[in-house]
C-alpha cells in the first residue's frame, strides 16, 4: 500500500500556487474525563513555531492525572492513583507543494513508557484543491507490573502506516478520505486483568492471574469525511469510519455536526456520534473452565459493545486587530458526553457466587468530557 | 495492464499541460472559513482521539490527512 502510494505520489503533477506551513501558535488545555468511577484530567500544552518560511517546529506536553475505581479495578485490585506525563517535538519542512514531517514523543507512567517516532509526507496537487499523506510511525513500548516484583518488563514493537487524501469538491464543498493499518508486536495484554472461569463444575468463580491475548494485531481502517458550507456563515459535517483486526472486532462509527459562527467573534458546535463494535475472539464474560481456550481475556474495550456521544463546543475569539506580538486568540469551551452500553460484558462489583452470574446486569454508564482551552496566533 | 498504461499516460500528459483549478482562488472564501476546517483545534482534537483509542477496541484513520482548502 504504501509503495502503491508513492509512485502515484511521484506521477501527480504538482502545478501552480505554493503550500505554506501552519501558523505559529500555542494552545494551552485542561481537560477532564469523568466516567464509570475513573477520573482523568489535567493540563496539555503545544506550541508552533516557524524558523523561516520552510521550517516549522512544534512541541507538546500533556499530563494525565488518574483516580481509578473502575470495574475492572475494584474487583480485581483495589483503587488507585497515577499519572502519566507524554512529551513530544517535532519538525515540517516545506518544499514547493511538499511538506516533510518529523517528530517524536514519549510517555511515562510508573509501570508503562512509550516512545514513538513518526516521519509523513504531505504533496499538495491541481492548485492546491488534492492533498495526499502518506505517514509512518514506529513505537517501542514497555510493560511493567507494579503490585509484582518477579514480573520481568514485557516489550511492545508497534507500527503504522497511513494514507491520506483530501479534496476540494467545489467552492462550498470538501471531503477526504484516510486509511491506517496499525500492526503490533509483544505483550498486548493488561497486566492487571484476568478472565474469569467457573470452577468446581459451575459451582464456584474465579479469576486468573493474567489474560492471555495473542502475541500479535493488525488491524486496518478506512474512513472519509466531508463538509459542506452554508451560506452565510454556517456548515455541516459528517464522517463514516469501519475498523477490522485480526482479533475479530469489527467496527463502525458515524458522526455528524453542525458549526456556526455568529457575527466576527463567536463560533458554536453541536455533533452526534454513534460507535459500535462487535467483540475479539477471545473475550469472554465468563468462560466455562480454566484454560477454555488459547487465548482469553475479559477487557470490556475488547467486548461487544456500543456508545453514543453528543457534543457541544463553543469558542470566542479575543484580540481580533492583534496586541504587541499577538495576532489573535480563542477561548474555547468543549463538551461531549457519552454513553457506553455493554452487550456481554457485566456488572460483577457484588456478585460473590456463582448462582449470581445469570443474574448480573449488563454494565452501562455516562461519560462526561470537557475540554477547556486558549489559543494564541502570533 | 492496458489500464494501468492508459492511467500512466493520463496523468503524464497532464504534467505536460497545467490543469486548471476547478475552484478558482477568488471562490475559496468559504472554504478558507473557520466552520470549513476538519481540524479545527489540533490539541482538542488529538486529546479527543486519545479518550477513544483507550476505551474502544478500533483505532486508526481518525482526523484528515491535512490541507485540502486550496486556500494558501
């Protein structure tokens, strides 16, 4: 795919009118998830800025602050606090109508680092109205286990490959259109989790001491996107994805939105999202014995499910003529709220027999997710 | 392979002779509006994309692939 992609990318004639890099920026977010007795927030920073008409540097950092109560926590662990800190830099270099991407990043938690790098090429085409990508990334991660001491770092080798393609279809109107396949390689389990067998004939429960998942995953995506304008200062939007892996978890996910601005300084968001996927081959809410299979797991993000996300943003703009070195700025106020329902995956927070599994209840519940932030053009 | 061939020559003819901009540029004031970006707010976004990779079993092809306005 990615070497069909190139020699398409060296055939387009690329003509007329230069691309430019983005503007120089920088956003500063607190953000907050709150959902099913997890809460996550905190700050995340990122900064644009251009060493001349060719070069542009950004950099970022985020930190995740997490309190975690979960399911999955209380009833195999206990409750607990962490956080994860994730930094990253990287460079856009422009020539004529093709921009060259680098950059990479690093995430630490106590019991889990990540380093990933990424290179992408972006060509612009007839007048700058196409636009292909093509990006590759390369992770290298690794697993730890804080509550045990004999458990040996587990590596993880990750990577991607991504093409991409927009396009303006006429004066009111642009779509585009991407692909990713994301392979992986290494110990793609939690550590913490474990499936949950029946025992002594159906009579008892019990957890194992970690799931066991497949070694390896690849799974592919396919999505387009479109948004059209309307007159005067309004458009609509909308966007399909589906998603495979060789996990058995197929997926879609749709969305649609509407954004408006009133007069120079307002702008407002309203979108609906729905998601639903079916569930790996190897989860289970409970299996029927010890070792029923090669491979088990009972992660609910890997269990058939749906949700559904309703999303409010509104945004206003400050300094429009500029101040000192500013060019201008936008506070931002964004709000989605999601609810998950479980198909096969239950609530076991009390059940403390076995007779009780048939009568536990699917899990549902609410997420709440805010994004407050500034951005600042200079 | 006798499309292939076509397609190849297609598009070599066409870097021979420049292809008019459908959209001229006069006409892209309604692309170049905030309400037309796909990514609109990188770092909302890629937090946004951060929330759904760590609780949905799918991941990939989420956001643009960049530009596309022909506003430049």
């Amino acid at each position: 795919m990615f070497k069909r992609g190139l020699t398409l990318l060296l055939l387009l004639p690329a003509i007329v009118q230069a691309a430019v890099l983005p503007e120089d920026r920088v956003d500063l977010l607190y953000h907050s998830y709150d959902g099913q007795d997890v809460e996550v927030n905190g700050p995340s920073f990122l900064v644009r800025k251009s060493l001349s008409p060719n070069v542009s540097l950004t950099a970022n950092y985020y930190v995740d602050n997490i309190t975690s109560a979960s399911i999955d926590v209380v009833t195999q662990g206990s409750k607990y606090t962490e956080n994860r800190r994730e930094g990253g830099i990287g460079a856009d270099f422009l020539y004529e109508d093709t921009t060259f991407t680098v950059g990479i990043s690093n995430s630490e938690e106590n019991d889990y680092s990540a380093t990933t790098s990424w290179f992408g090429l972006t060509q612009e085409f007839f007048g700058g109205l196409s636009t292909l990508s093509l990006g590759y990334g390369r992770g290298s991660d690794e697993v730890r286990r804080n509550d045990d001491p004999d458990f040996e770092p587990q590596d993880v080798d990750r990577r991607s490959y991504r093409l991409g393609f927009t396009q303006v279809l006429s004066k009111n109107a642009v779509m585009g259109a991407s692909w990713e396949t994301i392979s992986d390689e290494g110990y793609l389990n939690n550590p913490y989790r474990g499936y949950r067998f029946l025992t002594n004939t159906g009579a008892g429960f019990a957890f194992s001491d970690e799931e066991i998942y497949p070694g390896t995953r690849t799974s592919n995506a396919a999505s387009v996107r479109g948004r059209y304008f309307l007159a005067p200062d309004a458009s609509v939007h909308a966007e399909y994805r589906y998603f495979s892996d060789d996990w058995d978890i197929r997926a879609h996910n749709i969305e649609f939105g509407y954004t408006r601005r009133w007069g120079e300084r307002w702008l407002g968001e309203v979108g609906y999202r729905y998601y639903t996927q079916t569930g790996s081959d190897f989860f289970s809410n409970v299996f029927a014995f010890e070792n029923a299979q090669n491979f088990m797991g009972r992660d609910k993000e890997y269990s058939p499910f749906d949700n559904h996300t309703l999303r409010f943003g509104a945004s206003y703009q400050f300094l429009p003529d500029g101040w000192w070195r500013l060019n201008s700025g936008t506070i931002n106020l964004n709000y989605d709220f999601i609810r998950f329902s479980y198909d096969e995956y239950t609530d076991n927070t009390n059940t403390t027999d076995a007779s009780q599994i048939p009568n536990e209840k699917l899990l549902e519940y609410d997420a709440h997710v805010l994004r407050l932030f500034i951005s600042i053009w200079f | 392979m006798k499309s292939v061939f076509l397609i190849l020559l297609l598009l070599g003819s066409s870097a021979c002779t420049q292809v008019e901009p459908w959209v001229k540029p006069y006409e892209r004031a309604n692309l170049a509006d905030p309400v037309m970006l796909f990514e609109r707010d990188p770092i909302s976004d890629s937090y946004m994309h951060h929330v759904r990779e760590a609780r949905e079993g799918a991941r990939g092809a989420a956001g643009s692939a960049g530009g596309g306005c022909g506003c430049n």
